[in-house]
C-alpha cells in the first residue's frame, strides 16, 4: 500500500477518538505512519454484521408479541450477548437463562431477579420487561 | 496521580503498550521493531474456538506473547498477573501506580465507552496502558485511540473482566527490572525472525501459520453449501472483521512486519531483507485485495461478484507468496 492510497473513508470512528494507524511505503519504498479514518470494506462488513443482528432481532420481536419468547430473548439478541457471556455476568446459570428466553418462565421471575439480569445487562428493569 | 507518560497511538494494541512502556524505561523502539522482535506475524483459524458462535480466524499470537518476547530478548524483567478477585486486582493496580510503575492489561472491547458503537462486539484481546488514577477515574492510553483517554473505577473493573471467548480475568503485565537490559542486537533479531518463520512454517497443526490459511480456503469452499448464503455471507464478514479491524489486522500486520524488516535491513546490513520487505508488502497488499472483492460479495455489488471459490483462490495465492517469504527469511536467518 502506497502512502496516497491509505483510505479515509471515515462514517464510523469519525465521531470518536478512535483511529486506524496504517503502514504504507512513500515515493522511496521506505515505510512511513499514515492515520486512517476507516476502509469501505470494513465498513461494508460491519454494516452486514449488524444488520443481520437486527433482522434476527425483528424476528425475535414477532415471537415475542406472539407470547412465545420473553423479551430477554430480545434484549439477549440485541446486546449480541449469549446466554454463556450472561451466565457470567449476572451468576445466574445457563441453564435459567435459556429457560427464561421462554415468556411463561420469564414471567414468573421475582423483582430482585429482574433487577439482577437489568444489571448485567446494562439496562433497566423497564426496559428489560419491555421491547425497547 | 499522573505518571509522566508519553502516548503514541500505533496500528496494533499490544505493539503500541508495550513500545509505549519501553520509552517510559528510557528504551525508544519503534512499534514495527517490537512487532518483529516479538514475533508477531501468525496466522491461525480455529474452529474449536467460537466468537459470536462462528470459528475463530486470529492473525496473532496469544496476547502478552509479544510482550514477553521482546522484554525477554532485552534482558528486561517483567512480571504478569492474573485475578480470580476482582477488588484485589484493583487494589494490585493502584499499589503499583502509587509506586510510579505504569501498568499494561488486557481488557474486553464490549464494555469500552469510547469505543464507537459498531465496533462493540465481545472481543477480549485489547491491550490498554493504565498511567495514571485522580481519585476514582484512570488516565489510560489506549494505542488505537489518539489522545490518552479516561475510565472510571467500575467502568475499567467491568472491561477487565470481561466475559465471553478468552476473557481477559484481569491480566496486566509490567516492566519489572530494567537494569540488566541489553540493546537491539543483530542476534536477537535474527532469532525473532527465525522464530516467525517457524511459527508461520512448521506447526504440525493444519490450523495455524501458512498451511492455517489453507486450512481457511478448503473450508470457505464449503460455506455456501453448507451453511446457506446468508450464514456464510456472515462468516466471510467476521474474516473480513478480524482482517482489518484496528488492533487485529491481518493485512495491517503485513505491512507492520514490512517495516520491521526495513528497518532490520539497516541493522543487520543485509540488502536482501529490504526485498523480502517489499515481497511481504505485496503479500499485505494481496490480504487487502481479498478483503475489497469479499466485500463487495457481501454487498453483491457487482453484476457477478467473486465466488467464494474464487476468493479461496485468492487464500491459495496469499498462502504460497508468504511461505516463500519465510523459507527464504529462515534461509537467510539460519546460521
């Protein structure tokens, strides 16, 4: 890569501190630091990424209003954690996890739990029993 | 309390930290020399291993292996931890700062606020430098960002032991002892290549180095029937992720280690080197064509994009360019 053909597509860290420092050779061969807003292609995938996670999430939504899934199945999906990544960070098993993925278990959880998995979940307790 | 730190943002995390703390030692090395004297080039894709519930492909060694590489082949003492405790590795970290020591850690991107959004997936392998604390918020230096930026006590507690595929379990490194230390010797460099060149070349394992890349190829052959277009459409978007994203980058890599060996060319006064560079910026360069025609499969851009088979193609290419680079590293390298 050339020191001219360094992209800048910016879009995504241009709102943050956050830059990509590349390598690339200048008219001499020899390799000089080039700061880089970001690469189309990057984008492109993360772009991908996450609109596959929010067409999953709009899934979710359906079986949700249809009574089947809870809405910490949503909010799982949403936050791209799994029910493991959960597990660890509220001390809750996996196992009551994917259980309360399911409304009819979800339902019967008591407040100090909810606050519990709002917790580490990083949201509300409102949001947590609601599709925001 | 603020150490008197100097930040240098860099193109990878722990290359940044660790050339960072060696200047704070009175050690001034470039970020490509630390790259190179700690090995850095790998190449591994690891089904066994899930992010985001797909396989693994990782262009580095484990993190902290740079670290004691380098600090090793200067003779410089380092000490590492590693926390069941949270409050402990805390307090561990403050007692240090207070004695003056700057301290490297290993954090999980999910949880870091001034990450931009889209980049907060749960990735565990982000090295940070803490330098200093003004009672509950921490100054940190970050290599990918471009000031020294600022956590708070819970905020770098939640990031250190952060959950998911390798969690981090509050590791931190720091330089212990630099008294004995020994400067950049054409020996150690030539024992850092060699050891690239034996990690990219001669792990028995079809998963890691030059044959690992293979190993890729053969598989993405397979994804669409396999899985559906949709799922390998995201499998392609996480290569393409781990590729290029800041602090991980494959084709970023290649032209990191270019510029070591460059510089390498000057110190062991060995022309033939500053070609190998040359070579391995072409081998960056093709890691970049492939991820430009990966994206525009995914975006179906074109009329008729590239096939996975044609990407795996491209794989084939980049695989032959970089073992001849290390055979004729190792051939030069070898006493």
């Amino acid at each position: 890569m050339k020191v001219n053909e360094v992209p800048q597509d910016g879009r995504i860290l241009e709102s943050s501190g956050v830059r990509d420092l590349c390598y690339a050779t200048d008219e001499n061969g020899d390799y000089k630091q080039v700061i880089s807003v970001g690469w189309d292609a990057k984008i492109v995938a993360l772009d991908f990424t996450w609109e596959s996670i929010y067409q999953e999430c709009e899934e979710i939504k359906k079986e949700v209003l249809s009574g089947d899934k809870s809405p910490l199945a949503y909010h799982l999906h949403r936050l791209v954690m799994t029910p493991e990544i959960l597990s660890d960070y509220s001390g809750f098993s996996k196992r009551e996890i994917k259980r309360w993925c399911r409304a009819k278990h979800f339902n019967k959880l008591s407040g100090e739990q909810l606050s519990r998995l709002a917790s580490a979940l990083r949201i509300s307790v409102e949001q947590l029993t609601s599709l925001d | 309390m603020q150490l008197d730190f100097i930040h240098k943002p860099s193109g990878h995390c722990e290359n940044g930290v660790v050339s960072n703390l060696l200047r704070y030692y009175g050690v001034e090395m470039s970020e490509a020399m630390v790259f190179g004297l700690g090995s850095g080039l790998f190449f591994a894709h690891m089904p066994f291993i899930r992010l985001h519930g797909m396989a693994v492909t990782s262009f580095r060694p484990l993190p902290g292996d740079i670290f004691s590489r380098v600090l090793s082949l200067l003779n410089i003492k380092i000490k590492r931890y590693k926390f069941r405790d949270r409050d402990r590795s805390m307090r561990v970290l403050d007692s240090l700062l207070e004695r003056g020591i700057p301290v490297g850690m290993l954090v999980g991107v999910y949880h870091l606020p001034y990450f931009p959004r889209e980049y907060r997936f749960h990735f565990n392998a982000h090295n940070i430098c803490v330098t200093g604390k003004e009672g509950d918020v921490y100054t940190v230096s970050d290599p990918v960002v471009v000031d020294k930026c600022t956590l708070t006590y819970d905020e770098l507690k939640v990031v250190r032991f952060a959950s998911g595929t390798y969690p981090p379990k509050g590791r931190m490194y720091h330089i212990a002892d630099v008294s004995s230390k020994r400067g950049v010797t054409k020996d150690a460099i030539r024992r850092a290549i060699l050891k690239n060149c034996n990690s990219m070349l001669n792990i028995p394992i079809p998963m890691f180095g030059v044959k690992g890349i293979r190993f890729l190829a053969g598989r993405m052959r397979k994804w669409e029937r396999r899985m559906g277009s949709k799922r390998a459409a995201l499998n392609l978007a996480q290569i393409i992720r781990m590729n290029e994203e800041i602090g991980t980058g494959g084709a970023g890599f290649r032209f990191i280690y270019a510029a070591f060996l460059q510089e390498a060319a000057v110190l062991m006064n060995n022309p033939r080197l500053r070609e190998l560079s040359a070579q391995m910026t072409t081998a960056g360069d093709m890691w970049r064509e492939f991820s430009y025609n990966a994206a525009r499969l995914i975006k179906k851009r074109d009329v008729e994009p590239l096939t996975y088979d044609q990407l795996a193609d491209k794989l084939i290419a980049i695989s032959q360019k970089e073992e001849a680079i290390f055979r004729e590293l190792a051939n030069i390298c070898r006493l």
